[in-house]
C-alpha cells in the first residue's frame, strides 16, 4: 500500500514507436516507419508536486505520458516509491487525462462528477463532489449542462471527473490547450492548489508555457526529439543554465526562452546544423553536470504530506456495480430536460412513430380491390425498411458519445466493451419496443383487423426484431469507423444488399437462381418479409378481391395472367386469386410446387423464433467483438 508521502521516480527510460502516420495500408500490414522516441529518459517528482514536461511539436510530451502510465513498451525502470509501476497498478491508483476526453452530453456538472464515483455513496459521495467543484471553481455551474460550459469549465470537469478519484498520480495531456491567458493560469494555478491539498503528483505537459504559470511549476522537464535537457527543480532552472553560459535574459519568459533554447530551428538548412549540435551539447551537459545537481538537492526537498489522504474510489468495482453505474449514466443524460436529453427523447420514443404516421397518411385510402395486394405489400415493405433505416439513424446519432467515453475510460481498465453493450441494450431495448408497438399500432387497421390482438402483437414483435437487428448491426460498424456519416452510409449498403435481395417485394424468389435463393435464408429480412406478409395475407378478405366497385373477378384459375387464358376469367386484370397464391408468387423458389402452408418455410412461429434469432445473434457477437483486441490505430482514431 502506498502512504500518503510518495517518490515516482524515471530511471534511463527508452521508448520506440511509430515517427510517421503512414498509409492504411501500411498501419494494417505493420509497415509503418518507426524509430526511438524517448532516448536516456530519467527524472523524479514527489507527491504534492506539479511538474511541467515542456518541448516543442514532436519532442515525446505525449509518449512520456503513455509510458509512465504504462500503455506502451518501453525499457528502464519506472518507479513509485521504489516499486516497479505495473500498468494494473497504474489503472487502480493513478489517472491520465487527455485534453481530448468527451464528457457524455445532456448530464449537469454535478451529475457528471457524482456518476464518476462508483465505490461509494450517499452524504460522503454528494460531500466529495461539492468539494471537488469548490476546488475547481464550478460550484456556480453546478447544475449546468456539459455542451453549455465554456472551454476552462469544461476542462476543469474533465479533470475532476479523474481527480474525484482521489489518484496518486495525475498526468494530464495538454490541460491548458486552446484556452485564453486568463483561464490558462486558472486552471495551472488550480492544479497546484489541488496537488498540495491533497498530495497527488500532477505531471502536465505544455507546449506554450507563458511566465505567470512559472511559480505553480514544482519542476519541469525539457524535452527535445527525444531527449532531457533539464529535468528539475524549477527554483534551480535559471541557476543551472546560467552555470553552463545560457543565462536568462532579463524581462524575458525563462520557461519559453529555455523552450526555445531546446528546439530545433528548422527555418533553413544551417540553423537547423547548428541547433542540432547545440542541443546535443546541451543533453551531454545535463548528463555530466545537471545530474550531480539534482542529486545534490534530492536531500534538501521538502515533501508534500497529506497524512489524511485516503483513495475513497479506486480499485476495480464488480461487474454488476459497473453496468448498474452505466445504466444510471445513461438514464441520467436521457430524461434531463437539456437539449441532448430531450434529442435523445425524440429520436427514441418519436422518430419511428412519425414515419408510420407519414406511412398512414400515403396507404389510408386504400381499398380492397385487386391492386391491394400490390398496396399492402408495399406497405409492409416500407414498415420493415423504415424501421430498419430508422433504428440505424437513432443508433448512429446516439451511441456515439457513449462510445467515444468507452474507448478513453476502458483504456483505465473501468469496464469492458461488453459491459458497455450490456448497459445501452438494458436502457435501448424498452425504449424500442415502446415505440415499435406504437408505431405498429398506426398503420396495422390499413392491413389488418388490429381486434385481432395476437395477430397485431406478432406484427409489432417482428418490427422490433427488425428495429434490434439494425441497431446492433449499426454498433457493430461504429466499433470500426469513427465518422457518423461514413457509418450510416455503410450500414445503408449492407441493409440495401439484404433488403434487395431476401424482401420479396422488389423482386419475387422465382426471378432468382438456385444460390441466390438459398443466399435468403441467411439474412434476417427473409424470415421479417415472409412473417409479415403471411401474417396479413392469410385473412379470409383476400380471397377473390374485386378488380373495382363495379368489376369481380370470377373463375380464376392461373396465377399469371397470359394471352392464352385472358378468356377464362371475368377481367383481364384480375390476378391473384387469394392471398395464398401472392405469397406463392413472390416468396417460393422457381421449380415450387405445392401447398406453401404446408412447408416449414411459411410457419409463422418458425420465421418469428428465426428473426429474433437474428437479432439475439447479433447482440452476442457484438458482446465478443468488443472485447477483440483491436490494431492500436483503429483504437487511437476514437481517442483523438
């Protein structure tokens, strides 16, 4: 167990990596080009300690921070308080903080940081997240939404989202990216109140550290392509650089000046030679000198102690406890009365029933004559097509953000990509099935007797096997492509292929050879088509229809009407003899003969138990392709 008073301490730490972004293909086939990114790294901070790790645009800030907390390979030692820091540990006690990280939208403050806490509960719980937005000055946007916060609120909320937490070590990314002068020494001036109130080790990295942050720096480390020019104390910065002829001048920015000092100049061939040499020189200096002066000055350090420090909410919580957690966030950002949770209302309970309403509008006047078959077949085909579209279309704009939130978190070993799925079907699937019934509901007395209660409540469940299958084939592809655009244009193909190919209704089964036939029986839309028709089609109203109020249609024998039997029946235009002979038409095989009530392909409970086995599969395999280790670039897009 680690006290209260701590040393994580870099020892000649090497790391390599990738140096250029190459080609998909080369990121996919492993040809990317790749080199030495920390070279001889080694440094040390102690608890209640902020140290600044500064370096222009490709020194290794970045990969320091991924190799300290343990996400990539690297060689030397990395130590906390004399112990090798393994990446469990890292997980269980410290925190890294991207400037990237998406909060979920349609949460308050308040919420946000009370749903973080998972190990405990009631007055200590409600106790630590007031405190921690007293210390991060957001007790005045407390009940505010996250999409509402300005840019220091929003940053200052993703970092109490990690410090609420209580970590041992808090590395953040960036912290102060893109945000003004004034919010920047708010938010470093914050940080260093936080780290001696509370005894945790904040490293930080900065790109443009400005003059007023200078006195909340405990240390800093300059990086250059790889390399440690300085790595200290801030009190002996300008004496160290002064002792080797790089003295500070005055009315100047010493931290920007010495960042300057640790560039390289690419502005022409000679100044980037130069440079180069000088930093050289300068790296071989603080190795022979620099090193000898912060050992010497190990001994004069006035730890930071934080005898009541205690971690309130690390550790891994149980699986149940994490999806019940889930669960709650979820529920939470849906029914606030902010904009994203009033989205996400609308497209769960309204968007499918305003489409079936549209439908009504189209198909209530249709009567039963003989182009009904044609009429209500159509109909069907529309329901089950905009269900699916519809059901990818809710997917796509809603399962983003808590996607984006489980790509960052799983990387702190909170939950599982299975946990996650399991959490938004629990929330997903009373949701969708409101709203397939409903929809049902709208258009079933155009096809049907909606009295007939069974026959209305297998139509609707058929739906919403439909609405399932859509929106974990949607989860599926956005576990690979990051851009909602490009994922709904490629759930929009897939469903298209199958749609096309297995409905029925753009083209009868008796047009296809024999493989694209049997190819059916391996989409959901076969068995959603076959029920849904035989399940309209079997009423004893479609037996003999009328061509018109004034026309019958008497004696018809043929199903097709040709040149050779015009004659044998009351009006040429009469072609169905009953609901029966439609199905025959459009859903059996080209060489069929027989009864189709009488094969096990028309059975309605059969196609029912088919088209939830679909979807049933597809939530099972999306449960283990989340948790497929995935290439590290497909992984790396959602945390940018």
């Amino acid at each position: 167990m680690i006290g209260s008073d701590y040393t994580l301490e870099l020892c000649n730490v090497f790391h390599s990596g990738q140096v250029e972004p190459g080609s998909f293909f080369q990121r996919l086939t492993g040809g990317v080009k790749t080199g030495v990114i920390l070279k001889d790294v080694s440094f040390i901070t102690h608890s209640g300690e902020v140290t600044a790790i500064l370096g222009s645009k490709g020194s290794g800030k970045r990969a320091l921070l991924d190799v300290i907390s343990r996400r990539v390979p690297s060689k030397g030692h990395i130590l906390l308080e004399g112990v090798p820091l393994e990446e469990e540990q890292f997980r269980s006690t410290c925190s890294l903080v991207r400037h990237s990280t998406k909060l979920l939208p349609g949460l308050s403050v308040q919420q946000t940081l009370a749903l973080s806490l998972t190990k405990i509960s009631g007055y200590l719980k409600s106790s630590k997240v007031k405190q921690v937005m007293a210390d991060l000055a957001l007790s005045q946007v407390a009940n505010k939404c996250v999409t509402s916060l300005t840019k220091s609120e929003y940053r200052r909320l993703v970092i109490g989202v990690q410090l609420i937490r209580d970590p041992l070590i808090l590395l953040l990314d960036e912290p102060t990216w893109d945000l003004d002068p004034l919010n920047t020494y708010l938010v470093i001036s914050i940080l260093s109140n936080t780290a001696k109130k509370y005894g945790t080790t904040i490293i930080l990295t900065m790109e443009k550290p400005r003059s007023d942050v200078f006195p909340f720096l405990d240390r800093v480390v300059y990086l250059c392509l790889g390399d440690v020019v300085y790595a200290g104390p801030t009190r002996n910065l300008l004496d160290y650089f002064g002792s080797i002829g790089f003295p500070c001048p005055q009315l100047e920015n010493p931290l920007m000046y010495y960042l300057c000092l640790s560039t390289v100049d690419r502005r022409s061939r000679e100044r980037f030679i130069e440079s180069n040499h000088q930093i050289a020189a300068l790296v071989e200096k603080f190795k022979v000198e620099g090193q000898a002066m912060m050992q010497g000055n190990l001994t004069e350090h006035s730890r930071i102690i934080n005898p009541n420090k205690v971690q309130m909410n690390y550790g891994k919580p149980g699986g149940v406890r994490v999806i019940w957690m889930l669960y709650l966030r979820m529920l939470a950002s849906i029914f606030s009365l902010k904009k994203h949770g009033l989205k996400q209302m609308f497209m769960r309970l309204l968007s499918l029933p305003i489409y079936f309403l549209i439908l009504w509008i189209f198909y209530n006047e249709s009567k039963d004559f003989q182009r009904a078959f044609i009429t209500k077949s159509g109909l069907i085909f529309n329901a089950m097509v905009g269900t699916y579209f519809i059901s990818i279309m809710n997917t796509i704009c809603l399962y983003g953000p808590y996607r984006t939130r489980y790509y960052q978190e799983a990387q702190e070993g909170l939950y599982s990509g299975a946990s996650l799925l399991l959490a938004w079907n629990i929330v997903s699937l009373p949701f969708s099935f409101v709203t397939t019934f409903a929809s049902a509901a709208i258009i079933y007395p155009i096809l049907g007797d909606i009295s007939e209660n069974l026959d209305y409540i297998y139509f609707a469940l058929v739906l919403w096997s439909s609405y399932i299958f859509a929106e974990q084939q949607a989860i599926a592809v956005m576990m690979f492509v990051k851009n909602g655009l490009i994922a709904g244009i490629v759930n929009i193909y897939i469903s298209c292929i199958y749609i096309m190919l297995a409905s029925g209704v753009l083209r009868s089964y008796k047009g296809y050879e024999e493989w694209l036939y049997y190819l059916t029986y391996l989409t959901h839309t076969r068995y959603a088509s076959i029920f849904l028709h035989r399940n309209i089609f079997k009423q004893p109203i479609f037996s003999t229809l009328p061509y018109s109020a004034e026309e019958n249609c008497t004696a018809i024998t043929n199903l097709i009407q040709t040149s050779s039997n015009l004659n044998s029946n009351s009006n040429a235009n009469c072609r169905y003899p009953s609901g029966k002979a439609f199905l025959t038409e459009r859903f059996t095989a080209k060489n069929f003969g027989g009864d189709i009530y009488q094969t096990g392909d028309f059975n309605l409970d059969f196609n029912l138990g088919i088209s939830f086995a679909f979807s049933l599969g597809v939530i099972i395999f999306n449960k283990f392709l989340y948790l497929m280790p995935l290439p590290g670039y497909i992984v790396d897009k959602f945390r940018e």
